[in-house]
C-alpha cells in the first residue's frame, strides 16, 4: 500500500537519470558519459570540475564511481601515530609542527625507548598499525630507524608499521650516503609493511619553489615511490590542497599519480589533505572551505580511476565533512588516529583521536557499511553484515 502523495514507483527516475540531469544542466554532459563508460577523464575534464563548481553534479558523479568500485563499504582503520621528532632541516612554510634544527631545543628528539614507550602504553588496544611520520633530524644514527621499526614488531609483531615518507627516505639516502635500493632493503628487513603517503604536498615545481623549497622535487617524490613499488612495498598518496596552488596545479597532481599508478599499481589510496595555516608561515591564508574540501575529494575520486580508495582524513577536514564525502566519493575515513600532532599543531580544532564506536556510528549515520580494515584495505570485520 502508498501512502497519500506518495509517487507510483515506475514515475520515479531511477539514480543515474538524475546524476544525468544534474550534470547536464551542470554543463558537464561530457563527462558524465565518460564517467558512465569508464572513460579516462583528460587534464581539461578535471578543470572543468573544478571550475563548474557544481558540487552536487560532481559529487553525484563521483559517488557512482565510488559505489562502483567499493559497493557500500567504508573503510576505517584501528590506528596509532608517532611521531619520533618534530626537528627538521627543511623548512615548509606549511607545516606548524616542525621546529628549525637550529632551534632544536624547542622540539623534541625522542630516543628509542619514548618512542618503543608509545606503542608499550597502547598494549591494550587492539591496534593494528602504526604510522609513523617525522622531521629531517640530522641527530638521529641510521640503526635508529630499523631498531624502531623492529622494536615496534617485536613488541607487537601483529602490527602494521606504515613508516615514513619518499621525503624522509631521500633524507635518509643522502644523510648516511646509501643508496635508496640499500635503504628500503634494511627498512624491509626490519620489519617495514608500507609507506605513508605524505611529502608529496603539490607535485608542481611553482608551489614547492614558493613553499617548500628545501623539500625534494616532484621528480624525486615520484621516482622514490616508484622504487619502493618495485620493492614490493605499497603506498599511500596525499595532496596538501587549499593554500597558494591554482586548480590547474591540483590537476597536474593528481594527473603525475595517475601516470605513476598506471606504471606501478603500488598505491592504495589517495589522500587530500586540507592546508591548517594556524602558527605557520602562511598564517595570512585562510585555508580551504568545506565547499573545497568535499569537491577535491570528488574531482579526485573521478580523476584518479586506477586509485581503488579515496580517503576522506577527519583529522584534517572534520568528522562531519568526511562523513558527507563517504557519499560524494570517499570509501574510507582512516582511522582511530590517537594523538595526531601534525595538523593540531597547525590550529586544528578536530579531536586527535575517535574512537572505534564513534567510527562506527559516523559511518552508519551516512548511510554506509562500517569495515574494519588492515593497511592494505584487506577486510578484518564487517559490522553490519547480514546474517
Ligand atoms: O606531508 C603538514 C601535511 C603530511 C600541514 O598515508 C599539513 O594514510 C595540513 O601524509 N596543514 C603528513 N597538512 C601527513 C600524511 C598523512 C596523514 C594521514 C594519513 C596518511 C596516509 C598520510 O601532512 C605532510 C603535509 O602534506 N601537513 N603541515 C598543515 N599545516
């Protein structure tokens, strides 16, 4: 029986004739067939989604191929950052988390056993990975950084150890003079499961002249992840979004990963990472808006067709955004992430960490199937599966 007012089903259009209607009168027609076949979309496509600004056209279309890919899922991870030091040589105008080596006293260099000591106090929970990021700290001996990751397996050998970025491994090359092949040898001898995806901040020579100047070029960012796919190691990518670069410049990001994925298949996910400005040298910028926030995870989700997960980091953008971008292409929303200090030092007002419950109900209240990942989107627990 229909209640009064209640449209007879067969009068109802159907999800992909009203994704088509609102990207026709979005002027995006085009797009939308290609995104319909599975059509790769060109540099130029990925500009005109930014520029219609036509989040809902974008963000229905985005969905399609979210769903497409990963159904109803959204993927969380239960998780714990590190972060050994925030001393660093390089300088990001970016970042409110590093201080200046020459300033070192004012940060903080945490020896093996503090940092062994972090992941000691969480026994407990029932974590199942570590992401560990930090500064350029030339104080630190090589052997500190496999005793950590083998400390860290031996304390808890069921732990995944997501450990820094291309940035810190160039570093790490260059410091002790080996060669990064030798490198990602002893890091995987130790007990290394994958990379994060930071350091990549925008894959352009303008922004990182301006910006990050001290910071490896796009070039090297690039070939250190390509050879840590040929050494069988998976990664993450991110895209530090929402300061000095153009669109044009976020689509020349997202179009350099996707040649790389195309090459190697060694991502997992994809990563937008809003800019926090608060106590960093572009204090005078305001940051992006939730607007951008869910059109980047969107215009990302449609661009990057060979990444399978699109992440939408809570930390950054706000659990009440990442929930929104679950159904505007995000399948993922990372994780418990306790103590994150990266972003919260640059002023942001998120929690530094949720817990599983809140996760779960996050999740549920957008509509979606919490999953409870491990580091390479293997499934570990379906909550609501049907019996
Ligand atoms: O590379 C630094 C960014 C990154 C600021 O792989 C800032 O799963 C915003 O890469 N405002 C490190 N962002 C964090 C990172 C990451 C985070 C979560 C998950 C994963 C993953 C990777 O943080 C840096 C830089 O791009 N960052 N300063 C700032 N003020």
């Amino acid at each position: 029986m229909r209640c009064s007012g209640q449209r007879p089903v067969e009068e109802i259009p159907n999800v992909s004739d009203v994704v088509e209607t609102l990207a026709r009168t979005a002027g995006l027609a085009d797009i939308y067939s290609k995104v319909m076949d599975g059509t790769r979309l060109t540099f130029a496509d990925g500009l005109a989604l930014y520029e219609s600004k036509e989040l809902m056209a974008v963000g229905a279309m985005a969905n399609i191929v979210r769903e497409r890919k990963n159904g109803n899922d959204a993927y969380f991870v239960r998780n714990m950052h590190l972060n050994p030091t925030n001393v660093c040589t390089v300088d990001c105008k970016f970042c409110g988390f590093y201080r200046p080596y020459r300033q070192k006293e004012q940060g903080w260099t945490w020896d093996l056993d503090r940092c062994l000591s972090e992941v000691r106090k969480r026994m407990d929970e029932p974590l199942t990975e570590v992401h560990i990021v930090g500064g350029h700290n030339p104080d630190y001996p090589y052997e500190f950084y496999t005793d950590l990751i083998r400390g860290i397996r031996e304390l808890r050998p069921e732990m995944h150890v997501k450990a820094f970025t291309a940035a810190e491994y160039d570093f790490f090359a260059k410091r002790f003079k080996k060669p990064l092949d030798q490198v990602f040898r002893d890091f995987i001898d130790a007990g290394l499961g994958s990379l994060p995806g930071g350091g990549a901040e925008v894959l352009v020579e303008r922004v990182r002249q301006e910006i990050y100047r001290k910071k490896i070029p796009a070039e090297r960012w690039l070939d250190v992840v390509r050879t840590a796919h040929e050494f069988g190691l998976r990664s993450n990518a991110t895209m530090l979004y929402g300061h000095i670069e153009t669109h044009e410049e976020r689509i020349e990001h997202m179009c350099r990963l996707r040649a790389l994925q195309d090459e190697t298949g060694g991502f997992m996910c994809f990563i937008p990472l809003a800019f926090h400005p608060e106590n960093t040298e572009l204090d005078h910028l305001p940051g992006p808006t939730g607007f951008d926030d869910l059109m980047t995870v969107a215009v990302s989700r449609l661009m990057l067709d060979n990444f399978d997960h699109i992440k939408a980091y809570w930390i950054m953008i706000t659990p009440r955004i990442a929930q929104t971008a679950l159904n505007m292409g995000a399948d993922c929303i990372d994780g418990t992430v306790v103590e994150e200090k990266i972003v919260h030092m640059a002023g942001a007002k998120t929690p530094v960490g949720l817990t599983m419950d809140e996760l779960l109900e996050l999740i549920r209240e957008a509509g979606r199937e919490p999953i409870q990942r491990d580091s390479e989107y293997n499934v570990l627990q379906r909550f609501d599966a049907v019996a």
